[in-house]
C-alpha cells in the first residue's frame, strides 16, 4: 500500500506538467478557432470577437489555464467547439476502438516477440537465432506506417483477403495491429534475446543444472522470469509510443478512436478536445506504469521493497 501510495503521490506533478505542455502547445498551433468555426460565413470582425468572448479565448493565457485547471479539478475536460459535446464523452465513446487496437498491438508484440527471444537466447547463433535477428531487425528499420501501408497494399488491394477500412469487423483489426506491433515485437525479441543469453550465463543457472534441473525448468523457471522483468517495464515505457501510433494507424485505417479524433481536433485547432485528450493519455500512461511496477513487484519481489523504501 506505501509503495501505491508513492506512486501516486509522484504522479502528481507529472500529470500537472502534462497540463501545461497540453495547454502551450495547443495554443502555440497556427491559426484561430473562431475562424475556422466561422469559416465560409463570411463572419465579421464583431461576430469574431462575440465568439472569442463566448469561447474565453480573449482572456489572457494565464486565464485560461487557470480555467482549464479548474475544470479538471471538478471532473470537467470541457466542451467541444466542433460539436458542443462534452469532451469526457467524446473520448469515452471513442476509447474503445483505441484500447482494442493498443491491446492487440502489445498482444502481437508478447506473442511474437517473447519466443523468438527465448530461441534466439536458448540456442544463440544457430539458424533459429538468425531467423529471429533478421525478423528483429525488419520490425526496427521498416517504420510502422510504411509497414501499414505495404500490408494494406498486399492483403487488402492485391489478395483482396483483409479489409483496408474499418467496418467494425474483427477482422479490420488484423491490419493495424500488426502493423503498430510488429516493431515493438522487434525491439521485445531483441530485449529478451540479449537478457537470455545473459542468463543462461549466470551463476544460479549453472547451480541448477549441477542440482539436475532439467533445461526446460531452467529455462521457464529460471532464466525466463528473471528475463520477464526488463520486458515488463519495457512494455510499459512504450505504453505512450503505442498510443501514438495508434493515432496514425487509425487515421490510415480509418478507425474512430481517440488518435484520430486527436489528430482531426489539432487541425481544426479543437482546443478543449486537444487538452483533455492528452490529458487523458497521460492519465492512462500514469496508470499502466503503476501496474507494471505492481506487476513487477509481484514477479520480483525485490523490486517492490525497493521502491517502498525509497
């Protein structure tokens, strides 16, 4: 419960600067919100103005900061320019289809890239160990976009087997995943590979082979868990960076997530939906690095004591 609690604690000034930076950057896009709302009206200076004061934009940036903050204290991400909704759920109803294809995406990157790590570091330089460097190294230089793309090209336009467009089937959700996993999949084999091989030569493992412990229980009950560890918190490190490309895998593909209606609310400079949006997306990457630490505790019991006492 201490450990929770300073995790928590911790937290804090984090999601204050994801706060800021949300709120500065957003502001420092080009153009002005009430123009685009009033784009093709031909609006005069006078209904500009009405609809700065009516948004707040003409308060002083201070201002609106501190209005923004205080929204979020009472649980309010505000309400959308474009569609007068509240922001809270306009992400609530999109963040279905963002958890499904950021889930899938690390389910790709475990299920692909934990066993060819395990082969590459169980038997390394042998055909196996090739096989999966060379499939590691695919995944880290062929960039997920263009990886979403020539799978589009193939699957969907030339074999005509996999659906380039979201239409709301299981199997639309083939295409980005493995195009957003793929690479982090990459970087896991490679992770678990090198932890392995570190391992197998470690001093434990050579007394449980002395004791008669046989290579499968010194593999899964040993070397494994310990090697699960780094790969637990790396995981939970690249939580952010999967969301991120879940935003341009969804705009690729076409799917009605968070990162899509994110990139569409940048463009239209949509800033209540663009603030609480990231806002969001730190709270959910604070919350999934509590549970990797939690997790790694429960594998690792040493972690845990460590970071209750620090």
């Amino acid at each position: 419960m201490v450990f929770i609690v300073r995790r928590l604690i911790a937290s804090i000034p984090v999601l204050l600067g994801v706060t800021i930076i949300a709120f500065l950057l957003i502001h420092m896009v080009p153009g002005d919100p009430a123009q685009i709302m009033l784009f093709g009206s031909n609006a005069t200076p006078e209904q500009l103005a009405a609809l700065h004061r009516q948004l707040g934009l003409d308060l002083p940036l201070w201002r609106q900061y501190a209005d923004f903050i205080g929204q979020l204290l009472h649980g309010d991400l505000g309400t959308s320019y474009a569609t007068h909704n509240s922001v809270a759920h306009e992400l609530v109803s999109r963040a279905p289809s963002t958890l499904q294809l950021t889930g899938s995406a690390m389910l790709i990157a475990v299920v692909i890239g934990v066993p060819l790590g395990l082969i590459g570091g169980f038997r390394p330089n042998s055909i196996w160990d090739s096989i999966s460097r060379v499939i590691a190294f695919i995944g880290v230089a062929v960039p997920y976009f263009f990886l979403a793309l020539l799978l589009v090209l193939i699957f969907a336009i030339q074999l005509d087997v996999l659906p380039a467009i979201d239409n709301g089937t299981p199997a639309a959700l083939v295409l980005p995943a493995i195009s957003l996993g793929w690479g982090y999949a990459a970087i896991l084999t490679r992770l678990v590979r090198g932890r392995v091989i570190e391992e197998y030569n470690s001093d434990y493992v050579k007394s449980a082979r002395a004791r008669g412990c046989s290579e499968a229980r010194v593999l899964l009950g040993h070397v494994f868990r310990n090697s699960a560890i780094p790969a637990i918190t790396m995981l939970g490190l690249q939580f952010g960076n999967i969301l991120t490309g879940a935003a341009v895998s969804e705009v690729i593909f076409g799917r009605p997530g968070v990162g899509s209606f994110l990139a569409n609310s940048i463009t239209n400079k949509n800033v209540p939906v663009v603030q609480g949006a990231v806002v969001l997306i730190g709270v959910a990457y604070i919350v999934i690095n509590l549970v990797v630490d939690l997790v790694v505790g429960a594998v690792d019991p040493r972690a845990r004591v460590a970071g209750a006492t620090a």
